[in-house]
C-alpha cells in the first residue's frame, strides 16, 4: 500500500485560521464573524490585519448568522466562526432560514466538532451536527481530515458561490496530506488501493482508516481506502467504483451513525448496488468528558474499530 507519513501533528482549526488569514490578504471581499471565540477559532490574525473587516459579535450566534447573510446582500463573503455545537444546534433556525433558504454565500465554519473536544463534555460535543446541516437544501456540507486540507478547503469555499458548513477541530492530529493542495469540493480521494474491503472515512478517522489499512494488510486483507471530505454533494460515482472491486464497505465517521456520512453511503448502495456495510460511529449517545484520546477509545472511533468492523463486513459477503 501507498504509505502516508505524519510530518507532524497540528489542529484543523489552525489550518482554517492560515487559510482565512492569506484569503484576508488576497480577497478583500472575505469578512470574518466570530462569537466571541476568536482565540479558539484562530482567528487572530486575520483580525490583526484586517480589523475593518472582522466583527466581535459577542455570545449572541444566531445575530451573527443574521449579520453575516446581511453581509451578503452587499457582495461580501462572511465566514462565521464558533464551536460546532454553537454553528448548528444553537442556531439552526437562523441558518435554516436566513442562509439557507435565502441561498445566502455565507460559509459558517465550525471548530471544536465531535467527541475529540474533550474535556469540556457533552453539552459542548455536538455528534448530530453533520445530519442537521446535510438536510438543509442547498448546503455543501465539508469535514476536513487534517491542517493541510483544512486550510485548502478554507480557500475553495470562498471561492464557491453558496451556503457551506465546513467542519473542523480542536485537537492535534497526524497531518499527512500534501501542502498547497488543490481542494475540490464533492470529489473524494482515493488513498490506497485495495480488493478485499472499502473504508470510506471523513475527518479525524481518515488517518484511523490508513492505520487500519496497514493492520489489514498485515494479515492478507486488502483495503481501499476513500477520503470523503465532502459530505455533501456526497462523491457516489467513487464510492460505487470501489464496492464494484471489493463487495463490501466500512464508513467511519466522528459523529453520530443516524444522519451521519454512513446514512448517505447507505442511500448510495441501496439504489445502486446493494452490498454490506458496516459502520463505526457514535451509537445514538450523546458523549462525555474525557481526554480525546479516552473518548475516541471508548466510543469506538478508532482503527481498532475499523479492522473489526472490516472483518465483519468482509464475512457477510
């Protein structure tokens, strides 16, 4: 298999925050928003260098929706920035009904999203968020695997015309994409090839899905592993060439498994060709505090999980 080498871990909110910074510097139609989370959101520079363009607008999220798809109507591009629990839940009327079905450009960018949070507990690990946005008509819907790509995909969404929800994260994580990629939204990527089994992963267990591929190998088991880091406009033409190889499939997302990327997996392959598919995700709970490490264990979102589950879907075949 292709080996992917971590050159060294790093947040995915750090990539959003280097990529709204050089968009600040080349774009001056970018306007930020944040909910008084500017830290968090690394969103100091930009604010730094462009404080004619960025606004502090307090613990008040659905305002800032309201502000930010007002922004619109005068050409600008806002990017709004809070935690993932605080972008969709907190606020979901406001971007249902301002961003939405108004098919305002606004892009609401959403740190600290799912159980890798931590400590600060389940009130704040929003595990439905993905599900929430992805009903929404007209929402491109995005979740970034690691620094690099977060940061391109920063640059693509202003560069596309229409609501998106872009997903990221607090913790470090392996970064192992390649620097200055091209971001394409809707298209996935394909990392390795295999015959036996497809892992399909998005986020933080795309490099759990690389960990498991070498696992499988190990044992004769041979892996394709899929990037989808766009859940909406989902890539079906991807994942259906892949399950025409292997028979059989693994998704494996940080979010709860109703409504989340293995629902739409699953619409693909009944419609197109019916396979098994088993999934590794939060199982209809909310989460707990604990170190991301401890939580990501327990819950099972992990490349120990996604070998058994590969196992498991390789013998129903």
């Amino acid at each position: 298999m292709k080996e992917y080498i971590n050159t060294g871990s790093k947040d995915t909110r750090s990539g959003f925050g280097a990529g709204l910074e050089e968009m600040g510097n080349n774009n001056n139609k970018v306007v930020a928003l944040c909910a008084d989370l500017t830290g968090s959101l690394k969103m100091d520079e930009f604010k730094a260098q462009h404080p004619d363009r960025f606004f502090q607008i307090g613990i008040a999220e659905a305002n800032m929706i309201g502000i930010a798809a007002g922004l619109t109507i005068g050409g600008y591009i806002p990017f709004t920035g809070t935690f993932a629990n605080f972008s969709t839940g907190r606020v979901y009327d406001q971007i249902r009904q301002s961003v939405a079905y108004s098919g305002k450009n606004v892009k609401i960018c959403a740190s600290h999203a799912g159980i890798t949070l931590g400590e600060d507990g389940a009130t704040h690990q929003i595990l439905e968020d993905l599900g929430l946005m992805k009903m929404l008509p007209g929402m491109t819907v995005i979740n970034t695997c690691d620094y690099n790509q977060t940061k391109a995909a920063t640059l693509a969404i202003a560069e596309f015309e229409g609501p998106v929800y872009l997903r990221f994260g607090r913790p470090k994580v392996p970064n192992f994409t390649p620097e200055n990629q091209i971001f394409e939204i809707g298209k996935a990527i394909q990392l390795t090839e295999g015959k036996d089994v497809t892992i399909v992963a998005t986020g933080h267990l795309v490099w759990e899905a690389l960990e498991a591929c070498k696992s499988l190998e190990s044992e004769g088991i041979s892996a394709e592993v899929i990037n989808i880091h766009t859940i909406k406009p989902l890539d079906s033409e991807a994942i259906l060439k892949s399950v025409s190889k292997t028979g059989c499939l693994v998704s494996a997302e940080e979010h709860n498994y109703l409504g989340g990327l293995g629902e739409s997996i699953s619409r693909i392959l009944v419609s197109n060709q019916p396979v098994p598919q088993e999934f590794v995700a939060t199982n209809d709970t909310f989460g707990e505090s604990g170190t991301p490490a401890q939580l990501m264990e327990k819950y099972g979102l992990n490349s120990t999980s996604i070998v058994t589950k590969a196992k498991k879907t390789i013998s129903r075949k």
